[in-house]
C-alpha cells in the first residue's frame, strides 16, 4: 500500500464501491491484470494475472500562472491541490465506455456500462473472492443478440458498438502503437464514431486531456459552476475558443483539474 499525492480521480465507471473506498481491475492486452483499490489517498495495488507493472497514473496540479482571467475558476481548481489519474489499461474499454456516454446523461451511460459488464463480461475473481466484471470484449459485442442489447437497455449503442468492435480486432494492435493525436483521426474513420466520440476516448487512453473535446457539457457546466461571475459563452465551439486561449498551454491539467473539480461536487446528469 502506498500514498499517491492529493485526489485521485475515479470518474471512469470500472471503478466500484468496496472495503470503504473504489476498486477498479486495470487489464491488459496480453492477459495481465492488476486490482487497484483507493481509499482517500491511499492505493492498494495488487497484481492478480500476468507481470505487468503498476497501472500509469499521472499527477495533475494547476501552473501558478494558469487561468488568471478567471481568478473564481483559478481558486477552485487550486483547492483541489494535486490529482492524480490512473490511465485506462485497455484502448478497447476505453473505446467502449466512449460509445455508451455518447449523447447520454453520464449517470444514465455509468450504469448501462456497469450493467453490460456484469451481464456480458469476463468474470475476474479477487483475492478476497468477490467477482469483478470487465467490459465485453470485442469477440463478445459482436456475437450477441439483438436481444441481448435490447435487455441491456442498450438496442440504440448495439450498431456503434458493434461497427467499434469489428475495426477493433482488425487494427486494434496498430492503434495502440500509435500517437495519441494521431489515433483521435484514425478512429473517426470507424462507422459512427465521431470527433467527441474519437477525443474522449483517446483522452482515457492516453491521459493527454489536450485531446478531450472541451468545450462539451461536462467542462461548461464545471467551469460555471466553479465560476459563476465570469462570462462564459453558451455553446460549445465558443467555449471550446475561450477555453483553448485561456489555457495556453496547460490545455490538459486545466481540463482535468476542471472534470476532476466536477467529479467531487455531484454528477451533471
């Protein structure tokens, strides 16, 4: 067990309630798997399958000279102190969990995803004999039924999931030796995955939030809520503007430090 500095951000929805904290179980592609449990600042890291190392997590703070546009949002995001954020283990979760929160409230696309994990996914037993679910694998999205999706409450994400899935064993070994910002642009060539969609996804991935499409709800409503003096443009490319002139460059710690923000102060549904 050890202590990582500041908050640990668990927004993605494989992390679950257990023993007083989160848990999540980080897989990787050649079969290696590593538990991680949160508890305030301190993790508990437990390897359960192959010899991979300790899942990347990145730490986070906000430069002394970001944002002093906006002194509100500036005061907000330095009371957070240092975040650190484990990144997704899996490209193909990560893909995955983008298409079920596209055009959904993010409560509504937590439980969809948590539920499809536990009908459709790998059964993972923990050390203590609890079972953790994964996300279905490519293999498994595409040989479920109709039906299937339909009693997952997911008959509107079964083509996404499915067009996702079919490109992700053909050239999911290639995408993940790419750049981040070139595999945003390769993804968008798959059947309904779009810019959002593509950006999100490789954000989890990679934790390079320069990537996240930031001017999408989840950043307006924090930012305004962390700052409700300052003028904040409604729509999305106008803030997407704003947001990229005030950031300079620290585009990734602002975006993360403002979605991490909004993690501890309630769900935007």
């Amino acid at each position: 067990m050890s202590d990582l500095p500041g908050l640990v951000m668990t927004e993605h929805p494989g992390w679950l309630p257990g023993s007083g904290g989160v848990r999540r179980v980080f897989a990787y592609p050649d079969g290696g798997m590593w538990l991680i449990a949160v508890r305030g600042r301190r993790v508990d890291p437990v390897l359960i399958g192959g010899d991979e190392p300790w899942p990347r997590r990145d730490v986070f703070t906000l430069p002394v000279d970001a944002i002093g546009e906006v002194p509100g949002l500036s005061a907000a995001l330095r009371g957070l102190g240092t975040v650190a954020r484990f990144v997704n283990s899996s490209l193909w979760d990560a893909i995955g969990t983008a298409v079920l929160r596209q055009v959904i409230r993010a409560g509504q696309s937590k439980t969809l995803y948590r539920q499809f994990c536990a009908w459709h996914g790998r059964q993972v037993e923990l050390p203590r004999g609890e079972i953790y679910a994964l996300f279905p694998d490519p293999v498994t999205v595409l040989e479920l039924p109709d039906e299937a999706y339909t009693r997952a409450g997911l008959a509107f994400k079964r083509r996404p999931l499915r067009a996702a899935a079919h490109a992700y064993i053909e050239h999911g070994e290639k995408w993940r030796a790419m750049e981040p910002a070139d595999l945003v642009e390769v993804l968008q060539e798959v059947p309904r995955i779009g810019p959002w969609t593509a950006a999100a996804a490789v954000a989890d991935w990679s934790n390079d939030w320069a990537l996240y499409p930031c001017g999408d709800l989840a950043v307006r409503t924090w930012a305004g809520r962390a700052a409700p003096s300052f003028n904040w443009p409604d729509d999305e490319r106008s803030f997407g503007r704003l947001w990229r002139a005030l950031a300079g460059d620290h585009l990734s710690s602002l975006t993360l430090l403002t979605l991490a923000w909004g993690s501890c102060h309630g769900d935007i549904g």
